[in-house]
C-alpha cells in the first residue's frame, strides 16, 4: 500500500472552515485541533486526517447546513468531497476548460483526454484527485 499523501481539494477545506465557524472555535482552539494532527493549517492535512478532524467536529456538534440538494449520484456535495469524488460543479468546470482550450471540443475526445491524463473512462467516475491533474493539465494546453 502506499504512503503517497493525497491532497485535500478546496470543497474539503472548505467544510472544515464551515465546521469551524459553525463550532465557534476560538482561532487557538482551532490551532490546537491542526497541531493534534501534526499540521498548522488544513491545507497540510492528508485524506485520512480530513476524515478524522471532521469526525471530531461532528462530535463537537457540527451539522452540514450546506448544500443539501443532490447531485445525480444521489450524494451530496458534502457526501462527495467526504468521499473524495468529483462533484457535479468540477466536472462542469473541467467541461468548461476542455471547449475553452482545446481545438477538437468534442465529449469523446474530452474522454480521451481524461483517459490520457487520469485513466479513467468517464467523468463520472473521477475522483478530487483526478480533477486536480486535469485541470493541471488543461491549463497547460496551448489554445
């Protein structure tokens, strides 16, 4: 198994913000939380840590208020960036970067390209991490 850290997308690091707003943490207490992890901002926080920091704010009493309308998956936004999927919204952006930059701004050769890149078959099934070296990618594309 591999010890590669994988990397939190903005939706993650967004709802650790919420939970502390939503907590009224003190910026001290919430410091203190980073540092129980061995990090001192969300940001250095692996996958698994995420899972973790947000297990303790549930027990602290955060709810998710966020969005709460479902994506065709029939999970959340929250669900989804728990999981590490892709949300609707990445996917529509990457589409969006894809007839932006590219010349040929077809579906089948957007799949092509998210073959090259990520290995994967379909949007459907990417994952936050494959979002990230996508859009890498697609901002490296010469338009």
């Amino acid at each position: 198994m591999s010890n590669a850290k994988v990397e939190l997308d903005g939706n993650q690091i967004a709802i650790i913000h919420i939970a502390k707003t939503q907590l009224k943490l003190t910026d001290e207490h919430y410091r203190y939380i980073l540092s129980s992890f061995g990090v001192s901002s969300s940001k250095d926080l692996s996958f698994s840590q995420f899972l973790s920091i947000m297990d303790i704010f549930k027990k602290l009493g955060f709810k998710n208020n966020g969005k709460k309308k479902k994506e065709k998956s029939g999970m959340t936004e929250y669900e989804k960036a728990k999981n590490g999927i892709a949300t609707e919204k990445q996917i529509a952006k990457i589409k969006a970067m894809w007839r932006e930059k590219s010349r040929e701004k077809t579906i089948p050769a957007l799949e092509s390209f998210v073959y090259r890149i990520v290995k994967k078959i379909s949007l459907n099934i990417l994952t936050y991490n494959d979002v990230k070296k996508l859009i890498r990618a697609l901002e490296n594309l010469q338009s």
